[in-house]
C-alpha cells in the first residue's frame, strides 16, 4: 500500500514537471520564432507595441487643453481676488522650487551658494523692518545689490 502511494505522488509531479517542460518548449520555439540568425549574427524583429486610438489620444489632448485653461484661469480670479496671498505664494513659490528641484537633483554646490545668497539676503530685509533704521543700513543694501550684481 505504502509503495502504491509513493508511486502515485510522483506519477503526479512527474506530470506537472512534463507539463512545465512543454510550456517552456512552447515558449522558446515563440521566442526562436522571433529572432533570424543569419551569419553568426542575431537580428531582432521588430514587435509592435500597443498603440493609442487615435480617438482616444485626441481626446487625452483635449483634456490636457482643458486642464491648462482651467488652471490658468484659477489663477487669474485668485490673483484678483486675493492678491496678497497670491503674491506670497507665488514668491514663495519662486524662491523655493530652485531649491527642491536642486536638492532632488543632488545639486549641493547649487543649495550652498542658494542658503548664503539668502540668509545674507533675510538678514537685509530684518535690518530693513526696524522703525528707526540705523544710518549705515541703506549702504549695506547698496554694496550688497551691487556686489550681488558683479558676481
């Protein structure tokens, strides 16, 4: 009884492996099927990929269209609307991204030279908001401009 057991168990992965050896069969004369070889040399055909409808992508154009019209239209009220905080986040938004897209991109030396010009630069600006500004702050904002400008 034990031996009739044992013998059925690998009667049954003798055909799951006799299975597993005809796909792979199958599979390689697919891929031998694609590739001629001709002088030692193995030339590919070319498979056609997936390709768009063309309804389809005009539509996808005409959505990115739309999106782009809304978007610029949104700014348009909000900077009529609210133009404080539009001018804030837009100042924000011009001095920050430089330095999100430098630290994403590994650009340290960019991110160095970015955090001086602005501490020196947040520094002018504090000098700048007292009441009673002393009388040298005026000629530090100038030989910084300039300066800025030279280099």
């Amino acid at each position: 009884m034990a031996t009739a057991s044992a013998s059925g168990a690998s009667g049954g992965s003798a055909g799951l492996i006799a299975h597993k050896d005809s796909l792979l069969n199958t599979s390689l004369q697919a891929l031998n099927a694609s590739v001629n070889v001709t002088n030692s040399t193995v030339k590919y055909i070319d498979v056609e990929e997936d390709q768009i409808a063309p309804g389809y992508a005009v539509l996808l154009m005409y959505l990115m269209l739309f999106m782009i019209l809304g978007a610029q239209t949104g700014l348009v009220l909000w900077r009529k609307k609210h133009k404080r905080s539009y001018d804030l986040a837009s100042l924000a938004g011009l001095w920050l991204m430089p330095a999100i897209i430098s630290f994403h991109l590994k650009f340290w030396r960019f991110l160095s030279i970015w955090s001086v010009y602005s501490s020196i630069t947040g520094y002018l600006i504090y000098l700048c908001m007292h009441k009673k500004m002393h009388h040298t702050t005026p000629r530090q904002v100038c030989v910084q401009r300039v300066s800025g400008c030279i280099c």
